[in-house]
C-alpha cells in the first residue's frame, strides 16, 4: 500500500504540472503570441503528433525494461522543456516556431510516460479495474485542476513564477518515482533482456510485430480502437483548437476566465470519476462507453446554438463527464482485453495510446484549418452527427456489449 501512496503522490505532482501546461499552450498561442486558428492547431499538434512515433517505443520498453524509471526520465525532459519555456520568457524570445519545439519536446516525454503508467496501475494494487482506474484518475485531474487554476492567475502572478512551480513539481514526481523504482516490485524488477540489448533494432520490430498481431485478430480490441480514434478526434483534437477559438473571438475571454474553462471540463471529469469510484462494479463497461457517444451528441448540439457565458461553463462541465465516462470505461476494456497476453500488455497499452493521441492532432489540424472558413459552431453540430452515427454503426456489432468486467 506503501507504494500505491509514493506512486499516487508523484502522479498527482506530475499532473499539477500538465495541469499548468494546458492553460499555458493555449494561452501562450492565443494572447502573448496572437497566432491564427491554423497556427494554434499547428501548436496543439505538435503536442501531440510524438505521441505516433513514440509510443509504440514506450510500450515495449514498458514490458521488456523498468517502466517506472522509464517515467523518472521522461519527467526529466519535461523538466528541461520548462527551463527551456522559462528562459523564453524571461528573455522575452518567444516566438511561433520555438513554441512548436517546446511542444514538441513535451509531447515526446508524456509519450513515454502513457503506457508506462496505465500498466503501473494495473498492476500495483490488487483492487478491480473500475476501483484502480477511477482512483488514478480521480488523483491525476484533481491535482491538474489545481495546475489549471493557478495557471489562470498568470496575469495577476506571471508567467516565470507559474512555470517555476511546473518544474518543482516535475522534479518532485521524478523524485518520488525515482525512489519508487528502487523498491522491488513486480512492474519494475524485470531487467532487459540479452536479445533487446544485443540488437535493439530487431527486438522493437519483433515485439511490435506481436502487439500488432494481436490487435488484428481480436475483433473486440479492433473495435475499441476505433472508439478511441473517434474520442481522441473530438475529445481532444477538437477540444485543444476550437475552444481557445471560441474563448478569444466569441466570448473574449481573459486569462483567468479561460481557465475556468478548462477548469470546468476537468471539473466534470473528475464528477465522473467520483461517480465511478463510488459506484457498484459496472460488469459491461463496453456499454458505458458506447452510449458516451450519445452524451457527445448532447454536448455537441447544444455547443453549436452558441449558449450564454454561464452556459458554456456548464456544457464543459457536461464535457468534462462524457469525457471522463468514456475514458474510464474505455480503459476498464482494454484492461480486460489485455489480460488475455499480459506479456504483451505494455504494447497493447501503448497501441491504445497511439490511436487516442494519433487521432488527436488530426482533429486539431482539421479545426485549426476548418475554422479559417466556417464558424466553430457548425464544427460542433458536425461532431454531434458523427458521435450519433458512429453510435448508430456500433450497434450492428455486440463485441464491445458483451465484456464483461471480472
């Protein structure tokens, strides 16, 4: 239990620091550096597009290395990425081109950092997925929600003393993961092995030949990727791009209200979470997950009719729990699903990754791109007529239906 807590706290300190990170990037684009919509989905994808070339790296090193000192070096770039964001600033030399960089550097170490902890928690404590899951999350966007706000006092305390605090808090979740990894545990105590050392080049390809092979095989974890290439499209890619649009050019929002705003969809996420935590064990979570797209339809509509201030908020809260709904019992399957070859859980992990994140920057691009010629509000009933027909679709299959969480 001991290193469930270390685990917790230094997931939480990381998360503080993400937190900050995603009012900073949007921020950054939209007001200190006035970037165009293309330019700001430009930014957001490269905060996301490492995630494509790395993860898959990230999932067999999760299963053939010491995932948890994996994390400690991945905390280690996001430090140097801040320092560098930091000195930036301070010298007053910030620009379009080295902000790509910064996210590009930042969007390379969460790559690692993914697979590597979504294995962790399924392996570092003996309670149910839904129990496991719900509690990491509830954990990760409660400390990012205060990241969040803080960040929106940007104006009122500055810029270098916000990022101050990000590399305090990276350094104290390497700290702590660092000295978790010298424990013996399960998820940390196989070394590399003679094959992956002595030629590298071949092992990743044999071992990501394997998790492939699985995932073309099985029909169920063939459909759950789909859902999530849906999800990382609207959940992420659209949510990065069109809301900063919209906080600028239709509500004209200042910083401290921009947090708020994605304070609200973390507020909901973790409603979600809270909910689950305390909920009885749902035994078919794919169902959960498959109705979340009728949630997004809700959320979509309503966005689109372009609702009061105080409205909006509310529908990011709404966001926020279809968001965290869907996360939750997403992850609830692909946990079962992996049990299956829980020697290639680390690289079915990182292909779940790969997709939620890979189809992320191409939601981004196509907003940013979108919104150039059409206003924000028809991209958002756009997203609703897809969530219903990809509901719609899904249901001539009853693959995802039928798991049942054990």
């Amino acid at each position: 239990m001991h290193s469930v807590r270390v685990f917790l706290t230094a997931h939480g300190a990381a998360s503080f620091a993400t937190g900050i990170h995603q009012v900073l990037l949007a921020w950054l684009s939209i007001q200190l550096l006035h970037l165009t919509s293309v330019e700001i989905g430009w930014v957001q994808c490269a905060a996301l597009l490492p995630t494509i070339g790395w993860m898959l790296v990230a999932g067999v090193w999760a299963d053939r290395t010491r995932p948890i000192l994996l994390m400690v070096l991945a905390q280690i770039l996001m430090v140097l990425s801040f320092i560098g964001l930091a000195l930036l600033v301070y010298k007053n030399s910030l620009n379009f081109s080295y902000l790509l960089v910064y996210a590009v550097l930042v969007g390379t170490a969460n790559a690692f950092v993914q697979p590597v902890r979504e294995k962790i928690v399924g392996e570092l404590s003996d309670h149910s997925l839904q129990i496991k899951i719900s509690r990491a999350s509830l954990v990760q966007f409660s400390l990012q929600s205060l990241g969040i706000v803080l960040a929106s006092y940007s104006e009122y305390v500055g810029l270098l003393a916000i990022i101050g605090a990000q590399i305090i808090a990276t350094l104290i979740s390497a700290a702590l993961l660092y000295r978790l990894s010298l424990q013996k545990l399960s998820v940390a105590a196989e070394p590399p092995g003679r094959e992956l050392s002595s030629n590298l080049e071949r092992g990743f390809r044999t071992e990501l030949k394997q998790g492939i092979a699985f995932v073309l095989k099985d029909k169920p974890m063939g459909h759950l990727l789909a859902l999530i290439a849906f999800n990382g499209f609207v959940h992420m890619g659209v949510f990065l791009v069109a809301v900063p649009i919209i906080a600028r050019d239709v509500y004209h929002l200042n910083a401290l209200q921009y947090g708020m705003l994605q304070f609200s969809f973390v507020a909901g996420m973790l409603l979600a979470y809270l909910l689950l935590l305390n909920k009885p064990k749902q035994h078919f979570p794919g169902q959960g997950a498959l109705f979340s797209l009728l949630y997004s339809a809700i959320v979509g509509f309503a966005l689109a009719r372009t609702p009061t201030l105080t409205g909006l908020y509310m529908l990011l809260v709404f966001w926020g729990w279809v968001a965290g709904h869907s996360s939750t019992h997403c992850r609830v399957v692909l946990q079962q699903l992996a049990a299956k070859q829980p020697e290639l859980k680390g690289r079915l992990v990182s292909i779940y990754q790969m997709t939620l994140f890979g189809m992320a920057p191409l939601g981004a691009l196509v907003v940013g791109y979108v919104a150039e010629y059409h206003a924000v509000g028809e991209l958002f009933q756009a997203m609703a007529i897809a969530s219903v027909l990809l509901f719609v679709v899904f249901l001539f299959s009853r693959s995802l239906w039928q798991i049942r969480q054990e």
